[in-house]
C-alpha cells in the first residue's frame, strides 16, 4: 500500500477507535429480532418515530454512534471495502466472494456505457437545468431505453404519427379538449394495448441488473451532465479505474490520485444508506404502487433535490465563506445563537453523538487540505468553527458535526463544482434505495398512512352567484 493510501487507512482507524472510547458508557442495542404486527410505537409529525417496515439493509444508532450496513460497521467498511463491494452487500446481504466481485464490478462497467441515454439527454437543455434535473430526466431516459414494458406501451408513439396536421384530423375524432391535436396515429397491425399481470411487474422491479444498472447509470449520468455543463463532451469510464476512479475522471477528464479515488471512494460508501430518509422512503412508497424501479429511483432523486435533505453541505460551504477567518468564528457562532439561527452542518434527527460519517470525512478532508492552500484555510475555519460550537452548545444539547460538515469541502478538494454536491449524494444512495426497494417488494403492502382531519365537516354549500 502506498504511504498515502496507508494514511488514509490510519485515519479511519484512529476514527473508529475515537467513536468506541467516545460512546462506550452509552447502552449497546438490543439484538434485533422479528417483531409481530401490528407494532406499538410513538408517531410524530411527518411519520417521526413511525416504523413503517422491517429491514435487514441497514442500522443508524443514535446514542452510539452506529452506522451499520447489513451487519458491518461502517469504520470497518471504510478502512477495508470499496464501494462497489458494498453496493454487493446491500443489494445480496453478504459480502462477496473474489468471483462475484469480480463478475459485480463487470456489471457496473459495462453498464457504466450508455450511449444512447446520453445522445438522447444531450438533445434537451442540459445547460439550462441543474444537474439533479439532468439526473431525473436521465433516469427516465433510461426506463425508456431499457425497460420493455410500460403500462402504456401498447399505445402508440409519436414515431407512429402519420400526418402532423390538424386539418387532416376529422373532427369527430378530436377527442374533447384536444383540439390543438396535432398528431393523427395509426395502429399498427395486430397491435393491441397490452395489460400487464401484477407478477410479471414484481419480476421485474425486483430484478438485480436493474439495479446494479441503475447504480452505475447515476453516476454516467450525473458526470455527463456536468461535463455538458462544461461545454464538454462526456466522457466512457475507463476500465482500469474503480467505480470512484472513474466518476471523477468521468466529471473532471483528469485521472485522479490514488488518495483521491479511495476518498471519493470512502464518502460513497458513507453516503451508500441511511435508515428510512426521506430520499429512501420516497423510493420506497412508489415502488409500493408497483410501479418500476426507475420511477421508484426517481421519486428519491426528486426527494433528494430538496434543501432540507440533499442540500445542507452547500450552506455548511457557503457558511465557512462567509465567516472567511478563523479569528471571525466566535463572534459569528454568537450572533448565530442569539438569533436563534442553526448552524449548517450540525445536529441531526437520528445522531445525539457524532455522526460517524462526519468522524470519517473529517480528518479525510484535512489530509487533502494539505495539497491545496484554499480549502486548507476552509479546513481551518470548519476545525474552528467545530470547536466553538461544541463548547458552547455541543455538549449541552448533544450537538455535533453531521456528515454534511465535510462532505461538500470534500468534494471542493477534488475539484467538483457546488452543483455536483447533491447529485454526489444521489451516486451513492442510490445503492440504499434499491437495496430497500427490493427487500420491501418482497412483502409488499402499499404505504398508506393517514392524516388527521382538522376541517370543517358540515359546511353548508352556497351556489357560486350567491358567494361574495
Ligand atoms: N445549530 C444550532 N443549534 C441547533 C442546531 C444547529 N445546527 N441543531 C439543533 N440545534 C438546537 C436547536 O435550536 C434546539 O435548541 P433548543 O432546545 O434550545 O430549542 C436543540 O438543538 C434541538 O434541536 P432540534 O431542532 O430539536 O433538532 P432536530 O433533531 O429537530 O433537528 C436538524 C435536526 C438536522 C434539522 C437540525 O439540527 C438542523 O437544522 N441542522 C442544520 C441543518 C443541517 O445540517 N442539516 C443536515 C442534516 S444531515
């Protein structure tokens, strides 16, 4: 192992052992067990504390500390794995043997090619949408690529247009509220609207190719539509290079460093799961419906898009900008607590001691700081700006630095720009939401929860002309 890659190893080891010495007086969990339904718990707002399925994918512990996927810590996941052995342990539930690595990281390559998707992608505004748009457009663009089925594919297409004039259309046959029609379509002979037995659907939701492919075509996607962003063209993975490796090479055309591809490596393996999030359970309600993984896939990527889960680590960058010097921090953490204002990149629902993502990244961070003097006096601002909080409000209301801490100066280290932050996050989750989609299929039963009704009951109905 080369001295870099062998300080990296270090760094997560000293990590895990800080993580141990730090919760060891908090209590071990009970071993998991199957539970009956129906299950007692306390519900908040926002289905807080509801538990909506079991699952065997992964494991978030708050008091200690604990990231667990299928079983591994993620210390030991980090300090030994790659993240394309993981994608194999949470979509199969057991690590690989050299053989199914070998036969996985095939996979990903060759479904890292999508020649098609990308010309057809290439044919919208690409420049004029962000990449997460890119992302969930890509994404429907490979459903129509790759999947043959679709409840209205026995419908005809607009490649079955035959006259594109209004005029030739007679008028008994503009349906109502069409009138702008513009397309006439023939059946094609022996054509009919084909149905679809449920069975045949879960076949194929549940398929593993589909996922293994969805996997590698986010990251193909998310680095095409950042290389369009930069007037260039996208770039096909190279085959010496990691599943890592090559997102980087893919989005900066450069070969990235060892230290770097086991970084960006390590942060996809940190962002891989997470619990039921929001991104997740988003995936997970629509894969309930039966409809196919690709707009289950999609349904995360939109819930992802939003501020309030994908977008914190742009904030956590833009604050360290902002606050510019060390000697600034603890003037600026005053005026943000007297305000009553949070900090970006601190606390978390889940984590009432340090996340160990953030434990992880970290240090991580500080070891590429070291290569470039711009994100080395970020760096110290973040280190500072850690310190202050924790000793003014840290340890009193069990706030710590979250993975969105690091993550985003992370990237900022390897040259991504801020829009590639979010879509980062996508590259990695969408191994936890397929993972959890599959496992959830195979005792399905569509989310359904209720809300309580707090409006009027008998309201009296007034006529339009009467209402003033
Ligand atoms: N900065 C300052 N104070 C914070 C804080 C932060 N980032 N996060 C929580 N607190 C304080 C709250 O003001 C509250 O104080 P109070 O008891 O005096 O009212 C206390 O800690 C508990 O906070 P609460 O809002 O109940 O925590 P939560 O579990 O509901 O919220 C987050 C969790 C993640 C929503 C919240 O910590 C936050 O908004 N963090 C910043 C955004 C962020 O980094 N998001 C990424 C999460 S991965």
């Amino acid at each position: 192992m080369n001295s870099g890659l062998n300080n990296i190893h270090n760094i997560i080891k000293t990590a895990s052992a800080e993580a141990l010495a730090e919760t060891a007086n908090e209590p071990e969990p009970e071993t998991p067990r199957k539970k009956e339904w129906p299950i007692d718990c306390v519900v908040g707002p926002g289905l807080e504390g509801a538990i909506a399925c079991q699952s065997k994918v992964g494991y978030v512990n708050g008091t200690k500390g604990w990231l667990v996927y299928r079983g591994y810590n993620i210390f030991d996941l980090c300090a030994h794995s790659t993240y394309e052995e993981v994608c194999y342990l949470l979509l199969n539930g057991c690590l690989p043997n050299r053989t199914q690595l070998a036969d996985f990281k095939q996979k990903l390559f060759e479904y890292s090619f999508m020649n098609n998707v990308l010309r057809r992608l290439m044919g919208f505004d690409i420049e004029k949408m962000s990449v997460m748009g890119a992302l969930r457009l890509g994404i429907n663009l490979m459903r129509t690529e790759f999947s043959d089925f679709d409840l209205i594919e026995g419908l005809p297409s607009l490649s079955d247009a035959i006259a594109a004039d209004e005029d030739s259309i007679p008028m008994d046959a503009i349906p109502f509220g069409e009138k702008h029609a513009t397309f006439e379509f023939k059946m094609k002979k022996g054509r009919k609207r084909k149905t679809h037995k449920i069975e045949r659907q879960v076949d194929k939701i549940s398929s593993y190719d589909t996922a293994i492919q969805l996997i590698a075509g986010v990251s193909t996607i998310i680095a095409a539509a950042s290389r369009l962003h930069q007037n260039r063209f996208p770039l096909e993975p190279h085959p010496d290079l990691s599943f890592a490796g090559n997102l980087i090479y893919m989005i900066t055309g450069r070969r990235p460093s060892p230290a770097e591809e086991r970084i960006i490596d390590i942060s996809l393996i940190c962002h891989a799961d997470h619990g039921m999030n929001a991104s997740t359970f988003a995936t997970m309600v629509v894969a309930s419906t039966l409809a196919d993984i690709y707009f289950s896939v999609g349904a995360g990527v939109s819930a992802l898009s939003g501020p309030l889960h994908g977008g914190a680590n742009l904030d956590v960058v833009k604050q360290l900008r902002q606050i510019g010097r060390v000697e600034n921090v603890g003037k600026w953490v005053d005026e943000k607590l007297s305000q009553k204002n949070k900090i970006s990149g601190f606390g978390h629902r889940v984590y009432r001691s340090y996340d160990p993502r953030a434990r992880i990244l970290g240090p991580l961070v500080g070891h590429l700081a070291d290569e470039s003097s711009r994100i080395a006096s970020l760096y110290e601002v973040a280190k500072e700006l850690e310190r202050t909080v924790a000793q003014k409000v840290g340890a009193e209301k069990k706030i710590f630095p979250n993975v969105d801490f690091y993550s985003g100066l992370l990237y900022s280290c390897i040259g991504f720009d801020e829009e590639l932050f979010t879509p980062m996050f996508a590259a990695s989750r969408i191994a936890g939401w397929t993972a959890r989609a599959i496992e959830y299929l195979e005792n399905n039963r569509i989310f359904r929860p209720r809300a309580l009704y707090i409006g009027e009951l008998r309201n009296t109905y007034i006529p339009v002309e009467n209402r003033d």
